[in-house]
C-alpha cells in the first residue's frame, strides 16, 4: 500500500473505532449524568436564585469534558476529571440526605430521597466506564470488534 494508506481492517483503524464508540458512549454516560442532576435540580432548587447555575454548570463540566476525551492528545485527563467529577457528585449526594435540623428542606420526604437516589443511579455507569478506561480495559460494548482472519 502506497502513501501509508491503511485497509480497512487494519488493527489501528479497528482500534480507533473501538476509540470513537467509546468516546460516543462516555458523552451519552455525561449526558445521562447531566439529567440525573437536572431531575433533582428541578425539584429541589427550581424558583431559586440558584437555579442557573445549578443547572448550567454540571452541563457545561461534563459535556465539556466528555467533548475534550473526543481528543486524543487530552482523553486521559478529561476521563480523570469526569471520575473527580462523578465522585464528587456522589459525596454531594450523599451527604445530602443526612438529616440536618437547619436546612430547609423536609428530610423525613421520602420524594427528597428518591431524588438523590436518581442522581446517585445516574453518575453510576460513567464512573463504572471511567474506571474501566482508566484501568486499560475497554467495557464489552466500546471494545473494538475482533475480525476473523
């Protein structure tokens, strides 16, 4: 092959294949991420004067950051602060539903707590991709297909 052209089931091209789908799935784990936390933003910030910042900071950190893992050069430290991120959100969850007298909100509803059990469930299939990637394995859905030869 002339020109460094590859064929199509080189194993760099299948590779960057598995690399793209995996890219694709990490957004759309952001995504999901993203929604988990705007379900409870709606129903527990909505109507206060934190309510845009609530709802457009989760999605310009991690749309933004599973857009900069498209790039190669940047993958790995976008993968790492998406899974500071997530944790961070899952500790934001949590202490969340510790009972505390001075806070506003009525923790003996248990709506409250379906709420941040939405949001926990949400940030659990990034962090579980996230780990995966960071270790060097590629979840069985973003593996790059093997071809028989």
């Amino acid at each position: 092959m002339a020109f460094g052209a590859r064929a199509v089931d080189s194993p760099r091209s299948a590779g960057s294949q598995g690399t793209l789908r995996s890219d694709l799935m990490l957004l759309a784990l952001a995504v999901v991420a993203v929604g988990g936390t705007h379900i409870h933003n709606h129903q527990d910030v909505d109507g206060t004067s934190l309510g845009p910042i609530v709802y457009w900071a989760p999605v310009v950190v991690y749309v933004g950051l599973a857009l900069l893992a498209f790039i190669p050069r940047f993958r790995s430290a976008a993968s790492w602060a998406l899974m500071v991120c997530a944790w961070v959100m899952v500790v934001i969850v949590l202490v969340g539903v510790l009972p505390r007298g001075s806070w506003q909100s009525s923790f003996e509803n248990s709506h409250h707590y379906l709420m941040h059990t939405v949001v926990l469930i949400a940030q659990i299939p990034m962090i579980v991709m996230l780990v995966r990637r960071l270790n060097g394995e590629a979840c069985r859905w973003t593996a790059p297909r093997q071809h028989p030869n």
